[in-house]
C-alpha cells in the first residue's frame, strides 16, 4: 500500500473552483481498481489549504492514476488556482484496515 498526501495551497479567490474539481477528480479516482482511498481534506484554520490523502494498492497503481483522461483534467484545471507550487510526502503503510 502506497500513501500519498499532496499539500495544496490554492488562491483564496479559487477555494470554490479546487473544491469542485477536486471531487470530481476524486470520485472518478475511486472507480480505478488501484485506488484503495482517496480524500480531499481542508484545514480548519486556513480554508486555503488542502491535503489530498490518496492510497494506492501498489506504485504501478499509482503510476496509472497520473496516466487518467481525469488526472489530466483536475491537473489543468487546477493549475491556475495555485497560490504556490503543490508537494507531495510518499508513505508506506504499516498498519491499515484489511
């Protein structure tokens, strides 16, 4: 299992637009065999930033996600809103929920 949370900072005047996008990108992820989970999370105390928290049943999972007519769509979509570059933090698994 592969974990991977992207932190998103987007323009304040785009929170909307990321939001929409993103749970479009978001439920159509859910349908590909390899993806185990994938949410979109806001923090409370800055509606401006986001953490995608995606998990992948494997990195070849993983590699096909990027390769969606969807991915590519949520990714040009959102490229404008960007306050500053996005990031992301890889995760190996160790204890999970069969």
């Amino acid at each position: 299992m592969l974990i991977v949370h992207v932190n998103v900072h987007v323009k304040a005047e785009a929170v909307d637009g990321f939001i929409e996008a993103s749970r479009a990108n978001a439920a159509a992820s859910l349908t590909e065999p390899g993806v185990a989970r994938f949410d979109v999370v806001q923090a409370v105390d800055d509606p401006t930033r986001f953490v995608l928290v995606e998990a992948y049943r494997s990195e070849e999972a993983a590699a096909a996600h990027k390769a969606t007519d969807h991915y590519a769509t949520w990714r040009d979509a959102v490229a404008p809103m960007m306050a500053e570059p996005r990031s992301s933090v890889r995760f190996r698994a160790v204890a999970y929920p069969a």
